[in-house]
C-alpha cells in the first residue's frame, strides 16, 4: 500500500470549494490508486481546524469551530484517509532535516523540517503545493 502525506496546503485545497488549487488538488487524489492512504498527522490536523476557523486566511469562508471539526471528521470516515500518531524515531528525523538551519534564526522551516521528517519516518511520499518545501525535500533527499 502507498502511503500520501499532504501538506496542510494540500488539505485545505481539497476542503475549500473556492481554494486557488482546489481543482488540482481533487485530479491528484482522483488519479491516485484504490489502496493509496492519506495520512493526516496532529501538525496537520491542527492546522486545517486552525486555518478553517482563521478570517485572515478563509475570508467570506471562514468556518467555525464546530464546522471545521466536522470537515475534519468527513476526511476520517474516507477510506483512503487515517491519522497516524507521530512515528517512532521522528525526534532523529526531525532533528536531522533541521541540522542545517542550525545557525539561523527560527523560521518556517522548522514546520517544513517537521513535514519531512514526519513524511520520512511514516514511509509516505510528502505531497505540497509549496515549491520552498518541494525544493528543500529534493536537496535533502528527503
């Protein structure tokens, strides 16, 4: 079995009808096999309810609280879709992807690092919009 672990972009895409890559987002999971698995992680889950419920980031679709949850809960009940808790030696892998931004400042790579490492450690191929997180997954091997 094929394991997919997308990026918050990615699920919010696929939950907002009116998302810029919403389109895109549904033709990759259409095309993926019947036995392929999305994972959602805690990282993941957090950050759709936050994003869901956030005015800045949804607008005229801002969702609340309970909404939010509830689209939460319709990717549970898919099939193809399962939380995973986190990995066991994640701790290594989160603490080697950050290795090189080690001497700087913390920024968004520390979420991103996060990503790869959790994405690595569950044996899943790591799906985003984000082109900073696909380049730093390509130069890392990751």
């Amino acid at each position: 079995m094929t394991s997919f672990f997308p990026d918050l972009n990615v699920w919010v895409a696929l939950s907002v009808g009116g998302h810029r890559h919403n389109a895109e987002a549904w033709n990759w999971l259409n095309l993926l096999p019947r036995e392929a698995r999305l994972i959602f992680s805690r990282y993941t889950h957090v950050g759709l309810l936050r994003l869901l419920t956030n005015q800045s980031a949804m607008g005229e679709q801002t969702l609340t609280l309970r909404r939010a949850w509830s689209v939460y809960d319709r990717w549970l009940s898919d099939p193809r879709v399962e939380f995973y808790p986190e990995p066991r030696g994640l701790e290594t892998g989160f603490r080697e992807a950050t290795a090189p931004f080690a001497g700087k400042a913390a920024s968004k790579w520390v979420g991103d690092c996060y990503l790869l490492a959790y994405a690595r450690q569950s044996h899943a191929t790591l799906v985003t919009f984000d082109k900073a997180l696909f380049d730093l997954a390509r130069s890392s091997r990751l």
